[in-house]
C-alpha cells in the first residue's frame, strides 16, 4: 500500500510539473513585441538594448519579475515595466524558454 502511494505521489507530481513546463512556441508567439527593440532573432540592433538570443532562461524569468514588481531600475525600466505587467508568471516561462532555445 505504501508503495502505491508514494508511486502515485510522484506520478502526480510528473504531471504537474509537465503541466506547468515552459512551452517555446508560446514564448515564441508571445515575442512579437520584445522584437522591437530586442530583435526578430533575439539580437538587438540598439545600442543599449541586451540580446536575448540564448540568454539563460532562469535569468529572463527574473528580470522580467524584478521588472513587474517595479525592481528593477534604469535607463528602459519603464519600458520593461509596462511590458513585464502585460505577462504571467507562466508567459515568463514561455519567453525565456523560446530566447534560451535561440543558440
């Protein structure tokens, strides 16, 4: 019995994870607008303006957050800030898995 249990406790957990894993082809669909000043192809043509093309996913996701919660400041923080609240936490995902993909 218990191990039934514990199998299917991991099993679900599989499933969620599954469930709420970073998906590229919505990140991908979602980027059109981070094309304008970041690149069709995720490289930048502006100076001052990072590439994003195999930039490590984790770090997308936390500067989109830290730009969300107003945390992040600068010269194009307003910019990132407006388009950070237009996001979810699982489009973050998305979009950092579609630029991370891009090596």
């Amino acid at each position: 019995m218990k191990k039934s249990l514990v199998v299917s406790s991991l099993l679900a957990s599989l499933v969620s994870v599954t469930a709420t894993a970073a998906d590229i082809e919505a990140g991908k669909a979602k980027a059109g607008i981070c094309a304008a000043c970041h690149g069709v192809d995720g490289r930048s043509n502006i100076d001052g303006y990072p590439h994003l093309n195999g930039q490590n996913a984790k770090y997308i996701v936390s500067s989109l957050k830290a730009y969300k919660a107003k945390q992040r400041n600068g010269a194009f923080a307003a910019v990132m800030q407006a388009q950070a609240s237009l996001l979810n936490d699982q489009d973050m995902e998305n979009l950092a898995a579609y630029y991370a993909s891009m090596k």
